[in-house]
C-alpha cells in the first residue's frame, strides 16, 4: 500500500509506456513475418512480458538494438509448450489463435479471473474451421490446449456470441498465414470496441496484408509484403491519469512521443479533456498541456469506443461539481475485475453517489473525505484512475499500487519525479 501526496502545481516531463495493444499485435504480425519492431521502451508491460515469454518457449529469438526488434524463428517441431498467462487477456486470446498455426502443441494456464473472461466463442469459431483448441470447460476455460499446425487454412470462419474486439483481431492477425479469399464472418451480438479492429487492421494494412470489408466482416484481399518496419507508438490509453491530475492540479506538462494522427483509439480522449477545460497542443515530438487548476461541471460522456478511459472519467466525474453521466460501458464487467461494481464501491469511499442506468453510471459528486484508502481489485487502471483523487484528497491511500505493472510499470517513477511524495 501506498499513500500519495501531490505537488502544489504539476510540472515535469512525462515518459509514456508503449501501447501494449500494438506491441502485442506486432509480435504476432512479425512472428510470421520475421518483421522488424520499432518500440523505444525501458520499461515493457507486464502483458508484453507474458506474449514474450511464450514465444521465446516456442523458439523464436528477439534481439533487442536502440529499441530495433529483430526477430528471428527457432521453432522444434513436435514440442509441448506450457504457458502462465496470468491475468493477459489480450495474450489468451492472441496467442491460442497464433498457437493453431505453429508446428507444436501448446497448454495455456492462468489466473482464476483470466479464465472466466471471455474466450470460448473464439475457441470455437477456430474448431468448426478446423483448429484444435481444447478448453476446460464454459465457466474455467483453463487449462486451453491447442494443437497447431502450420499447414491449417480455414477459408471461412465464423465468430458468433462475442463479447470481446480481441476475438476479432485474434483472427484478422493471422492474414500473413491465411491464403487470400479466406472470410471472417462476425455476429455482432455486443457492443464491441471498433477503435481496436481498426487498429489491427491498420497494423496489417503497414506490412502490406489487405483485410476489405464484406457484408458482416471481412475478407483477405490482397498480400504484398513491404518488409517496413513495425512502430510501436506510446500508449494514448496510459496518458489520461495524467491528464487527470493535470486537470485537477494546474501546471503544464509536456509528454513525449504523442502524435495526433494515431492509430489508437483512446486519442479520442483528448476531446473530453479539451471540453473539460484542459489546454492541449502537438508539437513535434508529442504534445504540451497545461491546466489552471479550475473547477470542472460535470458531464454526458460515451465510452463505446474506448472503454478503458472509463474509470479515468468516473474518478474525476467525483470530482466534479455537478453530476455526470457514463455511457458505453457494458465490457466493463468482462475486465480484470467487474469495473462497474468496483467503481461503485471505490467511488462511494469519496462520498459519490453512484446509481447504476442501461449501459452506465450515475455520478453524483459529494464532499470529499479527508481520508480514503482504495482497493484496486488486481485491476491496473483502478490503481492509477484513482491515484488523481491525491489531488484532492492528499495522503489517500492505494492498496496493491504493484498492479500498475501490467500496463505501466514505471507510473509511480514518473509521479515521483513530477514531484508526488509516497509512504
């Protein structure tokens, strides 16, 4: 546990981590591609480490060069890996799929929660297009055994009953093995995050694998190979905490690295901030915001298309001086934790009145207590979502602040040196 204590104002240089999300999806692209990967990071994500360990297993070889990737394959043949994907969701599903086409059997373990998210409508889709993806059962998927084959083209595959965008993008990065013609149908019975298929599709559409749009799906239209390299941008989705606290505090910040034209979806946050009040202009290598610390009303925000700034947005909706409104939200309950019932619990402790509506929350800000201390569930975005709360309510407690590590491991580092103190 810690407890956290901000500065008077907030100013300092901020190093963002990398989009988890792309590098994930690089690996699986360059694995089949033996393509380069351009991701300047001292620090890598805990998800990041998970896909990584799995394919160093499997015999694929990363040397590591100014933040140049190279990768090369080493695979053996008949070989039986064991994997720990611990609380990865992205990796389930990313690397199940990946495992159907290598030339070695695989077993994926992991955390109670991880097994409960998600998965099985992916496993099988994979099935009636000829994988072989063996799951536990429909509540605990673990253990997932898939036996690959790398000579395994599906021509149609039929993703029904999801509840995730990664199934989609699971499947659509696997367009370097696919022959072309070969179709994704998806049955949209759930609101799903469209931000992140267009990025996978852009990613593919960088090294030269043309996904076109058909009638509920897509279809792989064309394979030309442009050996470019894969950049990995700094992670839009890590920046809004500290645009957060920016918002709350006052000062200016200069965070590296940003671009505007960005492929992630969570840039769209930047909006919000602007209409909260929150000054934000691009420069050439990122961008500079600055805030005078005034009072914000609340407001009517719609997360659909970008999910993971939810909990940002409910801590400063407490914040607030009048109530809010949060729509969009019906994947949080398939997270790291059941956000929405966390939300409720947390945000109560800063004397918030939280009432569930069709797809969201109800925020009505209170007096702010003098104290708090704040469970984070093993969910990494509760601990830094409500870290922002310091800026009001100085010495507030955060409970397992290591969770942080899954997207953001240096996130306490870099409070510390814009001038945060912790005990």
């Amino acid at each position: 546990m810690i407890r956290l204590f901000p500065p008077d104002k907030m100013e300092a240089h901020f190093e963002l981590p990398i989009s988890k999300s792309m590098f994930n999806r690089a690996l699986v692209i360059a694995c089949q591609t033996q393509g380069r990967i351009v991701a300047k990071t001292k620090h890598l994500p805990e998800d990041c480490r998970v896909m990584m360990n799995y394919l160093q297993a499997c015999g694929f070889a990363f040397q590591v060069d100014d933040g140049v990737w190279t990768i090369s394959s080493h695979l053996k043949s008949g070989q039986h890996i064991q994997a720990d994907l611990a609380m990865a969701g992205t990796a389930m599903r990313f690397l199940t799929s990946l495992a159907c086409i290598l030339p070695l059997n695989s077993e994926f373990t992991g955390a109670a929660r991880l097994g409960e998210r998600p998965y099985l409508p992916l496993a099988m889709a994979m099935n009636q297009a000829g994988a072989s993806i063996l799951c536990h059962s429909d509540i605990q998927v673990f253990p997932i055994k898939v036996t690959g084959n790398p000579d395994w083209q599906p021509g149609n595959i039929t993703l029904s009953q999801i509840r995730s965008s990664q199934m989609v993008s699971a499947v659509l990065l696997l367009g370097p093995h696919f022959n072309l013609g070969t179709s994704l149908f998806v049955s949209k019975d759930f609101p799903l995050s469209e931000p992140y298929i267009k990025m996978t599709l852009d990613m593919l559409e960088q090294q030269g694998m043309h996904w076109t749009r058909i009638p509920n799906g897509y279809q792989l239209h064309s394979k030309k190979p442009r050996n470019s390299d894969i950049i990995v941008e700094p992670d839009w989705s890590a920046v809004s905490y500290i645009l957060g606290m920016l918002l709350l505090k006052g000062g200016e910040l200069t965070i590296h690295g940003l671009k505007p034209d960005s492929c992630q979806g969570d840039a769209a946050q930047l909006s919000y901030f602007r209409q909260l009040g929150l000054h934000v202009e691009f420069y050439s290598d990122g961008l500079k915001a600055s805030s005078s610390g005034r009072t914000f009303s609340g407001f009517q925000f719609d997360f659909s298309d970008m999910p993971d700034q939810a909990q940002t947005f409910a801590v400063l909706a407490a914040l607030a001086h009048s109530p809010s409104r949060l729509t969009g939200l019906e994947s949080l309950t398939l997270k790291e934790t059941d956000r929405i019932t966390a939300l409720e619990f947390e945000l109560r402790k800063l004397n918030a009145q939280v009432t569930r509506i069709p797809g969201g929350l109800e925020i009505v800000p209170g007096i702010l207590p003098e104290h708090a201390e704040i469970k984070t569930y093993q969910d990494h975005r509760m601990a830094m979502a409500f870290s922002m709360a310091a800026t009001q309510i100085p010495g507030i407690r955060i409970q397992a602040p290591e969770v942080v590590d899954k997207s953001f491991p240096h996130f306490w580092q870099e409070l510390s040196q814009a001038g945060f103190r912790f005990e």
